[in-house]
C-alpha cells in the first residue's frame, strides 16, 4: 500500500490529557476513532511518521480527508 501508516498523530483532550499514535492509516477513520472512544478531544496535530515534519491541525467537527 503506499500509504500505509504514513502518520503519526497528537490528539489534545479538552482535560488538558495529550494522547500519541505513532501509526496511523486513514486520517478520516482516525478522527471516528477518536469521536467514539475520546469524545472530548478538541484538535488533533498530524505528522509524517517517518520524518515526523509537522503536517496539519485538524479541529474536531471540521472535515478531515483519509490522506494528506
């Protein structure tokens, strides 16, 4: 696949609590991931895993594509 985990990715809780993923796939089923099990989160910070360059913030309730 040639996005395989391309991402890794920083989920900021509205508890002030920060989460890490270190392999992430699909960035929109990311986001559902995080709606069910952390519904508090209020932005994530996504990164390119194998260089880890600052990529893009996504906002919660705001669209986020499958692939940067």
């Amino acid at each position: 696949m040639k996005h395989k985990n391309d991402y890794s990715v920083i989920a900021f809780l509205s508890t002030g609590e920060v989460k890490k993923w270190k392999f992430v796939h699909l960035l929109k089923g990311f986001a559902m991931f995080l709606d069910q099990e952390h519904p508090d989160w209020m932005y994530i910070n996504v990164y390119n895993r194998r260089t880890g360059n600052y990529l893009k913030r996504f906002y919660k309730g705001n669209s986020v594509p499958d692939f940067l």
